[in-house]
C-alpha cells in the first residue's frame, strides 16, 4: 500500500470514528423509542434499571396470556419494535440508547404460533412491548420468546419502570398470574429439546389417554395396588395432610418388556382427569429437572419416567458432573413431602437401578413387578385382543395354553397375523388361520421375533435371578407382587 492510499485509510477511519461516537442532532441521547418511553414514564429512561425476568421456554404461552391480562386492566396495546435484526441481541436499555448506532423506534409485533393444547394453538407474542399502568404507576414490559440458536435458552420479560418496587410487585403479579392462568394446568405433558441443549425445553401436548380397568390384563390385585398409590393418595390429599402424612410418592414398575407397563402408566392418567401430567422417555429425561419444577407449580401432578434404566448407567448425557440417574433422584426427592406429586418410573432391568434406589432411600416407597402373565392372564388377553372377530372361544384359550411365557404384545401381534392372512385370502378369518399363525410365532426361525414382542427365551431373558424378597438380585426396598 503506497504513502496516499495508507493516508486517505486513515482519514476514512477517522471519518467513520467521528461519525459513531457523533452526539445526535438535538442532544438528545435516545432513540426514537427512547424518546417515547422517556415520554410515557416521566422519568429519564437512561439512568433507570431494566429489572429482567427469565421464563422457561414452555412457558412462553403462560406468559403471553398472563401479560395480556394484566395490560387489558390499563387498557394498554401491544406494539413492536423496528430497527433491523439487532433488536434481537439488544437489551430494553440498549434499544433506548442513542440513535446514532440502531435507531429503534415503535413498529410491527413479531408473533408465533405456539401450540396451547392437544388440539389448539394460541398467536403469542415473541418480540413486543406493553405500555401500561400498574398499581398507578406506569412501566414498560417487553416480552421476547426463548431464542437458543441466539444464546437466549429462555423467554423473558423486561420491565422498566421509575419505581424499583413497582417492577418488584409487577413480576409477583405476573407470576402469580401465569399459574393462575395456566393453558398446562391438567393438561398431559412432554418436554422436547434441540441441539441448543437440555435447557431448550418446548412443550408437547399429548390427548389424555382413555384405557379403563378392564382393558389392563394383569395378576389379581397388581393394578389395583398401583392405582391405590397413585390416585387414591391424591384423593384422601386433605386427611391425610390434616394427620401430617405426606402426599409425594415414587412407584416403581418393573418387569419383562410388552407385559403391560405403559399401559398402567396410560390408565393411570385416564384415571387423573385434571391432574397435569409430564411424560418423559428416553433422552427427554434430561428434562426430569423442569418436569419436577412443573409439578411442584401445578399440584396435582403426575410425572412418567419412562425406561428409566436407559440412563442409569449413560454418562453422556450430563448437566453437570453427575449421571443423569442422580439428577432423576434429586427430582424425586427435591419436593416437599406434602406435595401432591406422584412420580412413576418404569424399567425393564431393574437390577439396574436397584442399587441406586436403595442407597437413596426414599425416593420409590412402592416397587410392583410388572410380570409375564400366567395361563388365567394370557386367556384373558387372548381373549381381549380376539374380541370382535369370529374366532371359537375354545380356539382362542388353545392358543393361550400353548404361548406359554408370552406377552400381551405376542397376543396382539398374534391375532393381526391371523386377520392379515384371511384378508390376503379374501375371506372371514378363521380358528385355523389363529393357529397357523401361532405355529410361525413359535417356530425357531421367529426366535427374534418373539423377543422383540417381550417374551423371554431362556437365558435370553436377560433378567437376574431373583432374591430371597421376589426381587431381581435381591432387593431391598418395598415391593408388592399381588396374586404371585
């Protein structure tokens, strides 16, 4: 670079220099936004604190329908803010600093959809602002939706205002409304992440099941023992903590795969109309934290921990330096004995958790063995899964006495067999098409097969020997086998 171009480098630099550092036309220090805050609170926006309150990212329609209803008391619209993609990094103090550098001012709302139920959706405000009055003082509150592939994991709300107290009192309000108001409140829950990370948590909502009694095929008194638990607790919720009893409880569901976990889990939440629900399964347990803290808000609540064995011994998936199975046992123990908070975990290897449960006493007071079902059971079964189809009763208990070990998951894909058979056939199906397909599922060529639908074969079973109390390796916490 020669001696003129160097020089006229540096009189540009000094040139673009003088320009951003400038004081605006006026003297004025704000932006046009600035200017209209400034305005409206009377008082000097610069020198006033921005009080800013994070909110989870499930929570955003709660916070949408809470600040809504506290601006509908003032009479208060929604506006936006224009001024380029910036705003979208800029705090409430930076969006009303000079405007020689973003010159924002009042423009359009940025909105998203945003599930508010199994079957609805509520238009929420993701980037906008209220001007309202709050307890006869005026404050500003913007709300902006999480933004993780931003850095921002979480919604918030920003509020400025000339009062510290007044912005102390508003956030109360806004919380207490937010519960108050809430679209999850007896809804049933899962918590779905991105690749931003575990605090990237949405809301997914799931129809409540409808699964009755009858439809859930186990040993006498099993179901019962867990509904007992489960429900009947919260429904003797005012005795028992007028006698100082708790409420929180943890049961445990464990037992070969197919042999009818998920389906307690699911007549579990039939029987709960009302009562908010959180699934979790899977890599959504690293969600297990935000899930407790929901049920914590929205008593009653039911949280499912699902395959709860698949993280015990992962230690990839970590929020800190602990394995994500310590996480789940501080949920369980992290609430107040007088919460009325069921957890329910489920596994299919239970001597690997056993360990860890009973080291940490306390956390599942109930443990039930979920188990393959006896001969009376797989008639039952094989009854149910046949049930409208024009099969004899004697065939359909034939098919029951020889699957001897199976699940209700055999049963099942027993008869679709026998239905998808006569249908390629063109014709009514029959007993002989039951029985040809039983002959294929027992087969040795359908070994596989037959693991896959939870019925165990010998030593593919991959259970422990069980212990001197029923439970697999010896167990050493409460356990409940009805009719076994």
């Amino acid at each position: 670079m020669d001696r003129q171009t160097q020089d006229f480098a540096e009189l540009f630099r000094r040139f673009l220099e003088e320009i951003v550092h400038r004081e605006p036309e006026g003297g004025t220090t704000l932006s046009p936004l600035g200017v209209q805050l400034q305005e409206f609170l009377g008082a000097e926006v610069a020198a006033l604190p921005v009080v800013t309150h994070p909110i989870a990212a499930h929570r955003l329609v709660d916070a949408d329908v809470a600040l809504a209803d506290l601006a509908a008391e003032s009479g208060s619209e929604p506006m936006g803010v224009s001024g380029g993609q910036m705003r979208e990094q800029s705090s409430l103090a930076e969006l009303v600093a000079p405007p020689h550098r973003f010159p924002y001012r009042t423009g359009p709302i940025d909105y998203v959809s945003v599930p508010s139920g199994p079957a609805s959706t509520r238009r929420v405000m993701s980037f906008g602002m209220h001007l309202l009055t709050f307890q006869g003082t005026p404050l500003v509150a913007l709300q902006r939706a999480a933004n993780p592939e931003r850095g921002r994991a979480a919604a918030s709300l920003e509020v400025l205002t000339a009062d510290p107290a007044t912005a102390d009192a508003f956030i109360a309000e806004f919380g207490r409304r937010m519960l108050a108001l809430s679209v999850l409140r007896g809804q049933v829950l899962s918590f779905t992440g991105n690749e931003y990370g575990q605090s990237a948590a949405g809301a997914t909502f799931l129809p409540r099941p409808t699964v009755a009694a009858d439809d859930v095929v186990l040993a006498p008194g099993v179901l019962d023992s867990v509904v007992r638990h489960v429900v009947g607790v919260g429904e003797q919720r005012e005795r028992l903590r007028a006698q100082h009893q708790h409420l929180k409880r943890g049961v445990l569901l464990y037992g070969p795969p197919g042999t009818g976990k998920t389906l307690t889990v699911r007549h579990l939440l039939a029987r709960t109309p009302g009562t908010t629900a959180v699934l979790l399964t899977g890599s959504g347990i690293r969600f297990v934290t935000e899930a407790a803290e929901l049920a914590r808000a929205m008593q009653p609540a039911l949280v499912v921990l699902e395959d709860v064995d698949l993280v015990a011994s992962d230690r990839m998936m970590h929020h800190g330096p602990q394995p994500l199975l310590f996480e789940v046992l501080d949920a369980l123990d992290g609430l107040d004995g007088d919460a009325d908070v069921a957890f329910v975990l489920t596994t299919n290897r239970v001597d690997v958790l056993e360990r860890a449960l009973a080291d940490r006493p306390g956390r599942v007071d109930l443990a039930v063995e979920i188990a393959l079902p006896d001969l009376e059971s797989r008639r039952r079964l094989f009854a149910r899964y046949a049930d409208g189809l024009p099969f004899g009763s004697a065939a359909v208990e034939a098919a029951a006495d020889r699957a001897e070990g199976t699940t209700g998951s055999f049963a099942k894909e027993l008869v679709r067999r026998a239905v998808l058979t006569a249908a390629e056939a063109g014709r009514e199906v029959t007993d002989d098409d039951l029985a040809a397909a039983l002959d294929g599922l027992l087969d040795d060529r359908s070994r596989l097969t037959r693991s896959l639908l939870g019925t165990p074969s010998g030593s593919d079973s991959g259970e422990a020997g069980a212990g001197a109390d029923g439970m697999p390796g010896g167990g050493s916490f409460v356990t409940y086998t009805a009719g076994y």
